[in-house]
C-alpha cells in the first residue's frame, strides 16, 4: 500500500516538474531572475524539490540565507 502511495507521489511530482518546465521554457514566470526565484519558492514550500528545481533551470538550488 504505502509502495502505491510513493508510486503516486514520485509520479505527481514527476508531471509537476515536466509542466513548470514547459511554463519556464515559455517564459511564463517572468524574466530568468523572476523565473528562478518563483522556482526557489516552489522549493521551499515542498512544492518542488531541489532535483526538480535543477532538471528545471538547469542550476543547482541553493538556498538564500534570507529566506
């Protein structure tokens, strides 16, 4: 049961980062500053993880230290 559950989440997560993918490739969050630092929220608040964030922009995330 909890293997399903898993199986969902990483899948989820999966279709999450290929849409913000295509959302940033469009240019739909903003310049590339913009874009990155909608991106690092999207981290913060487990909304993305930090391997997505990197698939994504293509950089490693880093955390600020004012955040």
């Amino acid at each position: 049961m909890f293997d399903t559950i898993l199986d969902n989440l990483n899948s989820i997560q999966n279709e999450m980062v290929a849409m913000f993918k295509q959302q940033y490739e469009w240019g739909w969050f903003g310049d590339k500053a913009t874009a990155n630092a909608t991106l690092r929220g999207y981290v913060r608040s487990n909304a993305l993880t930090a391997a997505g964030y990197k698939e994504i922009t293509g950089e490693d995330y880093v955390e600020e230290a004012n955040s």
